[in-house]
C-alpha cells in the first residue's frame, strides 16, 4: 500500500545544531531532490554539492542521499539533504520542496508509511519512539531489540502455534466421521498447555519491557512534615522540591523522573493530608487523592514519632482497602530510632540517608523488575493487554475442551486470542489462516 503524495519534514531536532536533515519521502521525492540539487541522484550515493531555490540562488551546501524505492525505510523513494543545521536554512529548504509539489508530513508519517508498506509491523513503529524517548541504556538496548524484530518473532511464533492447531481442530470438528477422536487423542491438550507456557514467558517478560518504555508510578504520601519531599530529593539524587520544617510546603504535585539500575521511576510527591481551609491547598491534597487511583505502588511515609497505625492513616488518605501495594515506610530515625522493627516496613533517614539503598531495592521488587537483561524488549501496556486477552482465552478454551468437549467454543477461542495476538503487530490473521488451510489440506479432495 503506497499514497500517491510525496512528503517533507525537517528529521532533526528543533534548533541551532552542526548539522540538519530534511528528508523527503513519495513518488515525487527524486524529481524534488534532483531539481534542489540540480544533479542526477544516484541510488545509495553521497552526493555533496549546493542546494538551490526556486530563483537558482544556493540555499546552503549539503550531501544528499537518493533511496531508491523500495529498499529505503518506508518503501518509498526517499531523499535525505543534510545540510546546516540552522533553522533559518532548514525552513528555507523544507518551504522550497512545498513549492516543488511536496507537503509538510504528519507526526509520525515517516514510520506509518512504513508500516503501511510492511517495511516494519507495529510494535517495531512503536520502538522506535521508544528508542528515542529511552530514558536508560537498558530502555534503549531493549529498544532496538523490539525494533529488530525480537519481539514480533516471538509473537509470530505462538500465533503459528496457534494457527497451526486452529487447522487441527477445525479438521476433527468438519470430519467428525472419522474413527479417531482428534480433539481427545492428545495433541490438543498438549499443544494447548505449551501454548499457555509460551504466553506465560512472553508476558513476563512484556511486563519488564513496558516498566522500560513507561517507567513505575510511585506515589509517596503521607501526613505533612513526615518527610516526603526530602525522600524525593534524596531519591532523585538533587534538591527537587522544597524542604523546611512548615507543615503544608508542599500544595501540589511534585514529578519526578528517576532511575534505579535502569528502572524508571514516574516519581511523585504529594501534598500532605490534613483539613486544610486554603483553597490552594485543598486543591492540591485532592490531587494527591487522585493520583493513588493511578499509582502502581504507593510509599506511605511516617514519621517514626507518630504512633498512628499504618492502617489508620491509610484510611486517611483513600477509600480502598490497604493492601500489598502500600509500602510503609518509617523516616525520621535519625530523631527517634525505633525500639522495635516490623518485618514488613522501612526505616530510613531521609535527611542522612540512612536506609535509602535498602528502599531502592524493595521499590525494583514492587516494580518485578529484573535488571541487566539483554535479551529484553520494549513493551507497552496495550501490548500486555492482548497478551493477557490472548492468554484468558487460550485458558477458556482448554476448559471448553478438558470439561464441556466443545471443540467448536475452543476453536472460537482460538481465533479470537490469534486475532488478540494480531494487535499487537497490526496483522489480524484471518485471510492468513484461510491460505494456509487451502495449502495444507486438501480439502475438496
């Protein structure tokens, strides 16, 4: 699938830079380009030489690339003028391929041409905004494997697992005259319990990718003056949010985005609960409410002097029962060192940094990340969404099959999770399906 119009953009950051890019990408990209360059471009070839406007004066000096269609990124003829990066010289360029019959590109129009021409699936599109927004070495590498494909092998892999017993099923149930139970010989049930594992690692493993590519939200909350806004300092490593000794410092949200060993952290600081009569404040304590509803996993922070219980002040703060995504935390035992620990608790200093590193690793084990994996790919949460769906069902079936013998309810299972699958990488499969049982049986035989 090609559009039949030629788009322009400007590839490099806004600004002054050393070097700039605008890359043009359709069928009128080469005439475009060899009309500024006023040379014959040839495909793969470092041509450097002036840039002219539409009054044969030279915009800039420049190398310019000519990729022949469709070997380039998006399948189409592309050209790529590198020149100075300027913007004033930039516009300049981007306003003559306009006059020349190309228009400005639409964000992301780049990659979508690709996609469309199945030079990349989506979750490979997706990767590459992930590689640019990657906020750690790991979110990258993890990046580019997604943008190599990892990813999509692996989902391609189990939708043939999934294809190739769909053809077995939907054989036994249109020949049911033959002598031998299909569905109960076996073959399902163990291809079923393999497809189950398959999406079990795959879903562990998405998980870790869309912590990379979306990061942890962590919530500290607590009562003012408990010390939320020094452990946010203390955790973000510099002088973040403002620190006295005024109960009420903090009116509004504080964000924050941190790293602990290649895990990002949407960390955010909140104002302390108590009746406040300002409206600012009031604003601000119902902001912190609603950030719980968002929270992945939520501090709750104590000054070790109060004798309140966790539970209790929980209460203070949300409507939801407390549960296991609430961490308690101690600080302040720097003032009053504890007589006693819980097993199920921190206790730091915020202010000399007394327990800090013992609370870095208890927030990577609520956040189930595993550093250091190479093999890792970029994920996102709609992606762990299919891959929940498709494993959902994948379980109904095999209940359909194990206690109703409904071959016909599994096979409906395994279209859908097939199709759930197919999401992901943008390819629902059922015309894929259909070639594929034409190919494998003969069916009108």
């Amino acid at each position: 699938m090609q559009t039949d119009d030629t788009i322009v953009a400007i590839a490099t950051p806004p600004g002054r830079g050393s070097i700039g890019v605008v890359r043009l990408s359709g069928p009128k990209a080469l005439t475009i380009g060899e009309l500024i360059t006023q040379i014959t471009l040839k495909p793969r070839f470092a041509h450097y030489g002036p840039l002219y406007d539409q009054d044969n004066t030279p915009i800039d000096e420049a190398i310019s690339l000519y990729f022949k269609a469709p070997h380039s990124f998006t399948g189409e003829d592309i050209v790529e003028l590198q020149c100075h990066g300027g913007p004033v010289v930039l516009d300049m360029l981007v306003k003559q391929c306009t006059a020349l019959g190309a228009r400005i590109a639409n964000p992301g129009e780049f990659s979508e041409r690709a996609f469309l021409n199945d030079k990349i699936d989506l979750a490979q599109a997706e990767a590459i905004a992930d590689l640019i927004d990657a906020a750690s070495e790991q979110a990258a590498r993890s990046a580019v494997n997604t943008l190599q494909g990892e990813f999509s092998a692996r989902i391609n892999a189990i939708v043939e697992e999934l294809t190739n017993l769909r053809i077995y099923t939907e054989a036994a149930i249109d020949f049911p005259e033959e002598e031998i139970d299909f569905l109960n010989d076996g073959h399902v049930l163990k291809a079923l319990t393999h497809i189950q594992s398959l999406l079990d690692n795959l879903l562990a493993n998405a998980t870790q990718g869309a912590l990379l590519s979306e990061g942890f939200n962590l919530v500290i909350i607590g009562r003012p003056n408990a010390g939320k806004s020094s452990l946010l300092n203390k955790l973000a490593g510099r002088d973040r949010a403002i620190v006295t000794d005024i109960a009420g410092t903090t009116r509004d949200l504080i964000e924050e985005r941190i790293q602990i060993d290649g895990l990002p952290i949407n960390l955010i600081d909140t104002a302390g609960i108590r009746e406040a009569k300002d409206l600012v404040e009031q604003e601000g304590i119902k902001r912190s409410k609603e950030q719980l509803e968002k929270a992945d996993a939520v501090i709750l922070l104590i000054d070790a002097r109060d004798e309140t219980s966790p539970e209790q002040l929980w209460s203070e703060f949300s409507d939801s029962p407390y549960n296991d995504g609430v961490q308690v935390v101690y600080n302040k035992i720097d003032l009053t060192p504890p007589t006693e620990q819980s097993d199920n608790s921190f206790y730091i200093s915020a202010k000399e940094g007394t327990g800090i590193d013992k609370l870095k690793a208890q927030i990577k084990t609520l956040a189930g990340f595993a550093p250091g994996n190479e093999q890792s790919f970029i994920a996102r949460r709609r992606h762990l969404q299919a891959i929940e769906q498709a494993k959902a069902l994948i379980d109904a079936g095999y209940d359909q099959l194990v206690y109703a013998g409904a071959g016909e309810l599994l096979a409906e299972d395994l279209r859908l999770a097939q199709d759930a699958l197919g999401e992901i990488t943008g390819k629902l499969s059922a015309d894929d399906l259909l070639g594929k049982i034409f190919s494998s049986f003969c069916i009108g035989k």
